[in-house]
C-alpha cells in the first residue's frame, strides 16, 4: 500500500470519529442542561446522577418566564441585541468599505487603530463610561446600553468586513462603474450582495456581544428591574439560595436558545460562498 493511499484510508476512518467526539464534547453541556430544567426538583434530589428524566415538566419554564420576569427580560436583550447589530453594520459598512478600497493619508495606521480599542479590559473603560452616562442621564436606560455595545463592536467588525471587502474583484466594481453607478450605489448593488457571508458573521458576532455581555449591562442597569437584560435576570437566578436548580437551568436554557437559533438560521450565509461566479474570464 502506498502512503497516499494509507492516509486516505486513515482520514477517511478518523474524520467521522473525530466529528462525532467533538459533536459529544460541545453538545453533551447542552444536552444535560435542557434535561435538568424539565426535571422535578424532587426527582434531581433523589436521582441526582440520572442523565433522562422519569417524568418531563416544563413548570420550571414557566416559573422562569412568568414569576421571574424573564419574558421582560428577553424582550429587553432583543431590543438592544437588534439595534446594536443594525446601527453596527450601518457604520461599519462604509467605514470598512473607505479602508479597503479609497487611498488617503494614514489609511494603514487607521485600520489598525481600530483594534487597538481592545487592547484595553472591558473594566478600564467600565468607570468613565459609568460616570459619562450618569452626567449625561443615560444610566439606566437601553439607548445607553446599546451606545456601549456599539462602541465595542464598530472597531472589531470594521476589521473583519475590510478584510472581506479587498476579496471582492474590483474589476466587477470597475463594471458597475461603466454601467453608471456611482459609488454608494456599487456598494449597494455590488459589494454587499456578495459580502452577505462576511455581513451575517459580524452581525452575528456584534448579537452574541449584545445579547450575552453581563458587565456593562450589570453598571447601567442594575438600578431598574424593568430595564434589565436576560443575563441580569440569570445572575440575579444563580445569586439566590431560594431558586431550584432546575429553574436556573431553564433560565439559563432561554439565555442560549435565541443564539442557537440565530446561528443555523444563519448557518447556510455564513458558509456559503456568494462570489462564487461573480467575475468570468
């Protein structure tokens, strides 16, 4: 036997391993999490070990979205989870588009200003922004929030959507050029149909930072229930001695869901590659 041959018959052995044991290790966590928040909690006491339950309730959900307020919560995070990601993209598209393709003065040293913005811990810049927002009345309020969120993640995702903009041929620019669009209709026309992968993945990431970030959210809205976002409401679940553990489990299942969701109703932009085509000859 050849060794082109060996490792083929070694990779095409391994591959369906390797997946299925990455698939076991990620999805196991969730897995067990989903079966302790449809236990009784007289069960997990007496049965503590047991991965299926004899009995499914969904009281404990219940609980979470009706006692606990988490309805309220969650419409909160969607709110400041779907604005950040809209007024994100709608500053980093161009802002982007001017790095990749427009020559100025300094467009290097820009491009990597941007990401020195985390160069900083989120705990450094937590107390002048605190006092900022106190000055200016935003504290306590989503629209504050949500200026936090969009300051975190303009810089991150005009560095991913440059780098997936110089990929475009200009050459198919240069063709919308000649039929007569001008700039801002290119983009629009052009560059954003096939940057729709590059356009899902950052509007992703720019979600899970909204929906999910705990810090900002505990400093600017502690002080209002009815402000707060599904992460407050999960913490205030793990800080008491009085809630179940299979309430925190729901709790924390209403947390993860919408990101579960959001990701394989995405799955197929992100993967797929739109350019392919774009450009013959």
């Amino acid at each position: 036997m050849t060794r082109d041959r060996f490792e083929r018959a070694l990779f095409r052995v391994l591959r369906p391993l390797v997946i299925a044991f990455l698939t076991v290790i990620t999805a196991f966590p969730f897995f067990y999490m989903v079966m302790l928040s449809v236990r009784d909690i007289q069960e997990l006491i007496l049965d503590p070990g047991s991965l299926w339950p004899r009995s499914f309730t969904l009281s404990t959900y219940a609980d979470v979205l009706g006692r606990q307020g988490f309805v309220t919560f969650m419409s909160n995070s969607a709110i400041v989870a779907v604005a950040s990601v809209a007024v994100t993209l709608l500053i980093s598209i161009p802002g982007a588009y001017a790095v990749a393709r427009l020559r100025f003065f300094g467009r290097r040293q820009v491009h990597f200003l941007f990401l020195a913005v985390y160069l900083f811990p989120a705990i450094v810049l937590a107390i002048p922004l605190f006092v900022l927002f106190t000055m200016l009345g935003l504290r306590g309020s989503l629209p504050g929030l949500i200026l936090v969120y969009i300051a975190q993640t303009v810089p991150v995702t005009v560095y991913m959507l440059r780098n997936y903009f110089e990929t475009v041929p200009q050459s198919v620019e240069e063709a919308s050029a000649i039929d007569g669009c001008g700039r801002m209709e290119t983009i629009w026309r052009v560059v954003l149909p096939l940057s729709k992968p590059a356009l899902m993945a950052t509007g992703l990431y720019a979600f899970m930072i909204a929906w999910n970030e705990f810090l900002f959210a505990l400093l600017f809205l502690v002080e209002r229930r009815e402000s707060w976002t599904v992460s407050l409401g999960l913490s205030q679940l793990a800080g008491s001695i009085e809630i179940p553990t299979t309430v925190l489990m729901a709790g924390s299942v209403v947390l993860t869901l919408p990101i579960v969701v959001v990701f394989f109703a995405s799955e197929r932009l992100l993967t797929e590659g739109l350019t392919a085509g774009a450009e013959k000859g």
